[in-house]
C-alpha cells in the first residue's frame, strides 16, 4: 500500500544504454510538496533518471508509479510523457516561425486569469507578439517553461535548468522557479552539477553515482556530512585530514582518533580573526577570487588550508589569525 502522500514510488528502476546500466536497480519513493534535487558527476544517470520519471526513458526492468499508476514509457503510448508530470530539458527547444502567443495559446488548460498571472510569474508578457527566432536564451527557457505549465502538471522536472544561461539570466530564472512553486503549490525535481543552485533550495537530495543511489537526504547534513569522498566533492570544495597530522591533533586534541579515518573540512569552517585565543596562526601562500568570495590558501603547522571570505586585504606572505568551528568536524 503506497502512502497517500507518496507522489512518485519507483522500485528495481534499470536502463539500460550502449551495453551498459545507466539507471542500475533504484528504488525510492519521491513525495509530494517537496522541492527534489539530484545531483551527481556527467555520466551518473541524472538526465536519465529525469526521463525515466517523465515517461520518456522506456523502462528495461522495475516499475515507476504515479500516484500508485504506473507510469508508461514510449513503448507503451502513443505520445510519450505523462500528462500531468512536466518535463524542461537542458536544450527547451520553441518551434520556429512561431509567435509567442500561438506557442502559448496550445493545449493551454488554465483560464484567462491563471494564464496571465502565470505570465507575469514567468516575465514574458511583452515577448507575446514576438517570433520564437527572435528571443535570447532566457527568454526561450521561460516561455518554454510557461507552455509546460499551462497544462497544470503537478511534478516539474528541470533538467539543468541554469546550464546554458549567463549570471543575470540565472538569477531571473531562479526567481522564476522559486514564485511558480509557490503560486501553483506543484512539486519540483531539479538536476544540477552546481550544488550553489540547490543547497539552499532542495528539501531533499538525490546523489548518483553510476546509476545508483549513494546518498539521499537533507542538503544541508550531506553537505557537512556526506558518505564518502564522492559525495563530498558533489557537494563543493573540500580538504581531507590525516589523524597523524600535527594540524588535525591541534584541532581536535581531545577527540578519539583510534579509528584513523580522515577528518572533511571545507573552506567556510575556518574564518579569520585577530583575536589571540584559540587562534591559528599562518602565512597566506595563494589567493584564488570566486564570483562572489575569495579561497585563501594558508600553511600552518604541516598543511595547507583553504579558507572562504569575502574580505579582499590580504596578500600573499602575511601573516594571520584564523579559527575553525569544532562543532563541523566529520570524518570519513
């Protein structure tokens, strides 16, 4: 017996592609009113497994329900894809010699009022006398996206929605995602390779490796406390610690290290400081800039680390204060 809440129940999910498991025996049950994101390295199985849920992947073995029916592949249907699952691909093709309005005005179930609002949520309304040529990038994903929803789905899947999109495009676009599920109260499954764009947005995540599930839960906990080395690079820059390590002793001095694993730090578990109480001291080697912080390279004691901040006043071969918070120490 499926639980009512249970919006996507998959068992025994295998695909096979050229000789070879794409999707490798996944079973997981998906819920409603839950933002899904799924994440792994180019190969994993995520566009797949996306598909697969869209009913446009033709199973090889197990079953994938839709509110407890089964969902068809293109084998078993005329038209491939479930009508109330809605599925944007990384490409959101528009066909040409189209105006916008006659792409939207197709198979559009909402009424007048719904539409325009969704519009609105969407910024297109001034593209509506426009040809589908005639529009950037960002502006074909959000019409695309518009004509997906206008069919009132209740499962939107977006595959690597912000891929193709320059920084101000991204930013529409997430704001966009972001006021649509709040308005049409729809549950979303994301794919991204960049866990910036999900951390903060997922109530769950899937991570795959080789079409299987490594880990799945909070973003937030996989983030501080994944599985394994592979999960912990998804998920963003790390460092791994020998217990032997003079630094790793005086981090944690009084922890027990007779298991000898490694301890995961990532650079915003350090920040620097002038104060002289529990302070690290070491010299700044590099200085890497990121879009919107800065990793510090400092040796201290027998290592290196990296360390996050927004600040821009330091240089390379000073000498400086930093701290780490205890209460993130993880091992794997």
């Amino acid at each position: 017996m499926i639980d009512s809440s249970t919006l996507i129940s998959i068992t025994g999910a295998v695909k096979i592609l050229i000789s070879k498991p794409a999707i490798d025996g996944i079973s997981i049950n998906l819920y409603a009113d839950r933002k899904i994101a799924i994440m792994g390295e180019t190969g994993s199985g995520k566009s797949t497994f996306l598909k697969l849920i869209a009913g446009l992947e033709q199973l090889d073995a197990g079953h994938i329900l839709y509110k407890g029916e089964k969902i068809k592949g293109p084998n078993e249907t005329l038209i491939a894809g479930h009508p109330k699952i809605a599925y944007l691909s990384q490409h959101f093709e528009l066909r040409n010699n189209y105006k916008i309005h006659e792409i939207l005005s197709y198979a559009n179930e909402m009424s007048e009022m719904e539409s325009s609002n969704l519009y609105e949520l969407c910024r297109i309304n001034h593209l509506f006398d426009r040809w589908t040529d005639e529009l950037s990038g960002g502006e074909k994903q959000r019409v695309a996206l518009a004509k997906l929803l206008t069919a009132k789905p209740d499962l939107l899947l977006l595959d690597e929605p912000f891929s193709n999109l320059d920084y101000y495009n991204k930013n529409i676009i997430k704001q966009v995602i972001n006021d649509l599920m709040d308005m049409l109260k729809i549950s979303c499954i994301m794919v991204s390779h960049d866990s910036s764009d999900l951390l903060s947005w997922a109530d769950d995540l899937i991570i795959l490796k080789d079409g299987k599930i490594e880990q799945f839960g909070n973003p937030i906990e996989l983030y501080h406390q994944p599985l394994n080395k592979y999960c912990a690079n998804v998920l963003g820059e790390y460092q791994l610690l020998d217990y032997k390590s003079t630094f790793f002793q005086w981090l944690l001095p009084l922890g027990n290290h007779s298991e000898k694993r490694q301890m995961l730090i990532r650079p915003n578990y350090f920040s620097f400081n002038t104060s002289t109480n529990n302070s690290i001291k070491g010299i700044v080697q590099e200085i890497n800039h990121r879009p919107n912080y800065n990793i510090v390279t400092v040796s201290t004691h027998d290592q290196l680390i990296d360390i996050a901040t927004i600040e821009n006043t330091y240089t390379v071969g000073e000498l400086v204060s930093f701290s780490f918070n205890r209460n993130t120490a993880w091992f794997i």
